[in-house]
C-alpha cells in the first residue's frame, strides 16, 4: 500500500535535488527519507530515484510517479482542511473553476446556489486546458467548460460532463457599420474585414472563425488581439475591426457595438459542468440548478 510519507519523500527530492536536502525540508533524518524512497520502489518494482555527482534526480519511474504523488498529497492536504472547515463552520467547502467569459453571467447564481445548499464555495478562473488539468488532478472539484471542436474531452473513470447550455458566438461591429443589426449575412461578406482576434492563434474561437472563412474561401486579417472580451469590444466600438466573441461575453448593453447574424456558418459551442467522484451529491445537484436556471434567464 502507498503511504503518504512515501509520497512527500519522492516530491521533496525532485523539489531539493538532493536526499539531504529533502531531509532537512521535511524535518525528517536522511535515513527516513531513504527508508520511505526505498518503500515506494518496493510497491513500485522499480528505482525511483538515482544519485550522483550532480545530487540526487528522479529515474524515469520517479518521473512518472511524481505528478500522481503531487495530486495525492493535494487532495490529502484538502480533505484535512475541508473537515477542519467543516468542524469549525458546519460548512463544507467546494472548489469550483470557470472558464474567464462565464464567470459574470453564470458564476453569481452558481456561488448562491451553493451557499444555499450549505457549501462554502471557492472560485478560481483560468482558461480550458487548465480548468480540465486541475479537474483531472483533483484540485478542482468542479468546472464549468466548453468544448473546443476538434478536441474530444476524454474525463478518466468517475468524473461526470453535464451538458447545461449551448452558447452561440456573435459578430460584432461598430454600431455604423454598414452590415449592423442585418441578419442572413454570408460570412464572405466580411471578407475585407480587419478582425480583433484573441491573444494567441490557438484560441478556440478564432479557430472556428479560422475554419468558416476558409470554407467562405478567405483567410481572416487580423489586426489586434486581446484576451480581454471587454477590451476587444472596445477595439469594435473604436472601429478598429470587427469580431467573433461568445455569447457570454457580450456586452450588457450593446450600445457601443451591434451585432451581425451570419447565414451560412453555425457558430455555437456546448457549455458542460464536470464534477470529479469526490462531489457530494447535492452540491452536483445546486450547481446542475443554478447552470440551467442561468440558461434560462
């Protein structure tokens, strides 16, 4: 059976790079940092350290281990904290992720839906891959995703992915512009656009607008780029370009930008909840509520 010392022995060697130094870090001898190295590589069957000139550096084993170790001692670190919480507050805490353009438009319901339902909720926002890692790892219990085409979300055993709304993506354009407020509007249309695009290539949505306006037999021409959906609508407001945003994301009021319905490219994706195994069943079901009521609101 693994033992958490064994654990915190391998990730304070790869953090100090030595045995000794590992030893001193855990307030351990360096005999019992070796004797619980030595117990991992047992339940192993295989070496997961190696030393050297150069200090102490973990094998290929070690390596592979060290990530699993990381999560563990995390999720063990948690569950202390939360019965601690929950013994002192009669709250149990649960750590929620969401993707930066929900967080406005779906987090107060989902922070009050919780509240209600006795938990004390812990948000965190970060972009898909992270929200999805964190997920995976335990560090999160729960996340508000969407998927990205192309990339099939694959969940390991246990973990649920709720479908709770489908978002449509708009184009927005200066309230001026000639094409403001027209729907049935074919993509090619825009052809001669400047776009405000997001900071990196690898963005989801620019990539679906990527791949419409080469099926509309262009190539977008980007101008500038933003992370920030309310910098971006800045951008459209000023008039230097036109932009393919999310529906969460939209502007409450769209005095300064207007938007333009395209005809002949469908761009929506799916928002899903992922819940991890270690959800409690009634916090799962608030924040199944609180997603569907924002959908409908």
């Amino acid at each position: 059976m693994l033992d958490l010392r064994q654990l915190r022995a391998l990730r304070s060697v790869a953090e100090e790079g030595s045995v000794l130094r590992a030893a001193t870090a855990l307030h351990w001898s360096q005999p019992t940092v070796t004797h619980h190295l030595r117990g991992l590589e047992r339940e192993l069957g295989a070496p997961v350290v190696t030393s050297g000139s150069g200090g102490t550096r973990l094998t290929p084993v070690g390596e592979a281990m060290l990530p699993h170790a990381v999560a563990m001692l995390d999720r063990a670190e948690r569950a202390v904290d939360e019965v601690r919480e929950l013994v002192a507050a009669g709250r149990r805490r649960i750590a929620i992720g969401v993707f930066p353009s929900a967080g406005a438009r779906l987090l107060p319901q989902v922070v009050r839906a919780l509240q209600q339902a006795g938990f004390e909720p812990v948000v965190s926002e970060a972009e898909l891959d992270p929200l999805m890692a964190a997920v995976a790892g335990l560090r999160l219990d729960a996340a508000i995703v969407y998927d990205a085409p192309g990339r099939p979300t694959i969940l390991p055993p246990g973990f649920r992915m709720i479908p709770v709304r489908q978002e449509h993506l708009a184009v927005i354009v200066p309230p001026a512009h000639p094409l403001a407020g027209r729907t049935g509007v074919p993509l090619a249309d825009l052809r001669g656009e400047a776009w405000i695009a997001g900071a990196t290539d690898e963005d989801p949505v620019d990539a679906a607008l990527a791949r419409a306006a080469e099926q509309a037999g262009f190539a977008p021409r980007i101008a500038m780029r933003s992370d920030d959906y309310a910098v971006v609508a800045a951008y459209v407001a000023a008039g230097f370009g036109v932009a393919l945003v999310p529906e969460l994301a939209l502007p409450a009021h769209l005095d300064a930008v207007a938007t333009v319905e395209i005809a002949d490219a469908v761009f929506e994706r799916r928002i899903f909840l992922v819940t991890a195994p270690t959800v409690d069943a009634s916090a799962r079901a608030a924040l199944e509520r609180a997603l569907r009521a924002s959908a409908d609101a």
